[in-house]
C-alpha cells in the first residue's frame, strides 16, 4: 500500500539569490505533493497561519462534496485511477496496468450507474476471449468494492462476470514426457538444407524438466537463479532447496511460491547445469522465457489436436502426485496449492478416490452396517 500523504502544513520557501537578485522567503502551504503560497513573508506567521486554516475549510468542503455520492455522480476513471494508485505495489504491476487501461478505454467516460449486466456483456463481447474480459470484469469489480468500502459511493453497483472457464486438465504421460524431452535435445538449427551442430531447444528442456518435476508457475521456473539475486528465484543447488519466491518479494495470497526440497533426480541434472551457467532457462547469458518455443516443440511432436499449453506441466506433476497414492496434504504443500483445489481438480487421480465405492460391492445385500 503507498504511504499515506503528510497532513497540510505551514512550509518557509527561502529562494537562492540569482544573477544579484535576492527574493524574500515566503510561507507556502504544502499538502501531498501540491504546494502554493500564502502571500505572507517570513515575518508575517500570522497571515501564514490564517491562510492555511483557510485552505483546511475548502479542503474539507471540497472532500465532503466527493464522498458518499451517487453512481450517476462518479466517473469510472475516477474509480479505476484510484484503485490503480492502491494497488502501485502488486506483484505484476505491468499486466495490471495493461489491464486498466482497456478498461479505461471502454468505461472511461462513462458513470458508475452505466455498470450493469448489459454493458458488462457488450465489453466481454469487443474482448479477445471471455477469459480475459472475464478478469478485466473482476478488476472492475474490485476498482468499484474498494472505492464503495471508502465511503466515496453509496450506492450499490453490480458488475457482471462471464462464468468461469472449465480448468484445463491435460497432463502428458511418461511416455509423451520423454518424446518431448528428447525432441527438445535433438533438435538442430538448419543452414539452407543442411543441418548445423547448433541445439537451438535445449535450453527448453531444462524448463520442461523443472516443470515436471517441481509443478512450478512459467516464470518462476525460467527466471530461476543457480546464483541469488534480488528478482530471480534461487535454486540452491549445494543443499537441495529450490526458493522458488525471489528474495523479498511481495506473493499474492492466491499465487503461493513456497520454498521445496528437490527431487533428487532433478537435482543432478541442476547440480550440473548450474556449473555451465547462471540461469535456469539460459539464452545467451540471460534468463529467457520459452513459452514460443515450447509451443512449437508440443505442434511438432504432438501434431495439431493436441491440448497442452505451459500449464499443462504443472498438471502432469500433479497427476503424477496424486498416482503414487502420497498424502495430498504433502503433495499440496509441495505444489503451493491449497487442499481444496487439489482435490476439486486432482482428486480423482489419486487411488483412494473411490475407496468407499468400491468397499460397497463387498459388502452383503442387506447390510446396512457403515463399512
């Protein structure tokens, strides 16, 4: 949260004396980051004082009339420049700024009593994808709840989500796992019509490697760190631990990074590459985001109808969790996800899912006794 701006305050302006020319200091009101003066020289404190009373009468008017006013009475980009000032130190303040601005382009102008089901509707139609008018919605939500609970709205204003999509669930088999792998490695750079020595997708498989094997988010997989640094996760090849939050970063409560110990397969593939670089997913001395490139791997080993994507990597460490038959409270700490979510999207994966069903076929008819 930004700090809060210093109360209005009496502040001496004395000016540097230029080209012989030497000013009087004179008293000004400071208030945030605005500043005027009062008139009144260093010697009149009085007049000083009496301006800046003043100026707190006005002030307060002035914030009066903006609290507690009806929608028809608020414009949106009122509402969404001051949830944009709130949110200044979120984690991916680049996507939220991305995101505000469309929304400002299309709501701008309009009144907070122009926001309903019927206006949410025609913007998710002018979006890209339903998901991403879908969470430029719930930002609007949010902009509106959190200028409303300020006392600056007092009217009740709904916004309209499209519903949410079906969470995406294909997962690669071991078997599909090791294709990809070893198409990533293989493949060579072509001159004319030859091949060259030059592997222009292995960098990928150390991505894909992480991926499975930990079920980390894209970017804290390709900005990983073998050195620590301030921005980059730190894998710590010399104890086995993978800090998968960059030093001091702010987590969002809903995007959970918590530090794991690595496999120990995984761990010799990292204990060496993290002699030959610095980086993780390493191009050309700097950490490089693979997602173009892995999308091309998955068109080319799997053809055109397949589904994967780069979550489709933290599925497949699920999945493969929840076969072992481990303990689901161990396999969500180790994911940063939380039990609910693990059993809604994972749980039927895991071989006690149906243990109880099937105990009923064992059971004689007629007997009613809780197995």
């Amino acid at each position: 949260m930004p700090r809060r701006s210093a109360p209005a305050r009496l502040w001496l302006f004395r000016p540097k004396t230029r080209a012989g020319v030497v000013r009087q200091a004179t008293w000004y009101v400071k208030h945030g980051d605005k500043r005027f003066s009062t008139g009144c020289l260093e010697d009149d404190r009085a007049g000083a004082e009496a301006a800046l009373a003043d100026y707190l009468v006005r002030a307060a008017a002035e914030e009066d009339e903006v609290r507690d006013r009806r929608a028809g009475e608020v414009r949106i980009d009122d509402v969404i420049s001051h949830y944009a000032a709130e949110k200044a130190s979120v984690a991916r303040p680049r996507e939220l700024g991305a995101r505000l601005g469309r929304l400002l382009d299309y709501w701008g102008e309009m009144t907070l009593d122009e926001v309903n089901a019927r206006t949410c509707k025609a913007y998710a139609r002018q979006r890209s994808t339903v998901q991403a008018a879908r969470r430029e919605l719930e930002d609007l939500r949010a902009a509106i709840r959190l200028y409303a609970s300020e006392g600056l709205c007092r009217e009740i204003v709904v916004v309209w989500v499209p519903e949410k999509a079906q969470a995406r669930e294909g997962y690669l088999t071991r078997d599909q796992a090791a294709s990809l792998l070893w198409h990533l490695w293989k493949t060579r750079a072509k001159q004319g019509n030859k091949k060259t020595t030059t592997r222009t997708l292995k960098h990928v498989a150390p991505f894909v490697l992480m991926g499975i094997y930990t079920g980390t988010r894209s970017s804290r997989i390709w900005k990983a760190s073998f050195v620590r640094q301030p921005g980059h996760p730190w894998i710590d090849v010399e104890n086995g631990v993978y800090y998968r939050a960059a030093p001091r970063e702010i987590v969002a409560r809903n995007k959970r990074a918590g530090a794991i110990r690595i496999p120990g397969r995984l761990l010799v593939h990292l204990r060496r590459w993290a002699r030959e670089r610095d980086y993780l997913v390493e191009y050309r001395g700097k950490p490089a985001n693979p997602k173009k490139a892995l999308y091309r791997a998955f068109d080319d080993v799997f053809g055109d109808d397949h589904d994967f994507v780069v979550h489709s990597l933290r599925h497949t460490c699920a999945t493969w969790l929840m076969w072992s038959g481990g303990n689901v409270d161990d396999i969500a700490s180790f994911l940063s996800m939380s039990r609910k979510i693990l059993l809604e999207v994972y749980g039927h994966h895991h071989p006690d899912a149906h243990r109880l069903v099937g105990d009923l076929f064992m059971k004689k008819p007629g007997d009613r006794k809780a197995s």
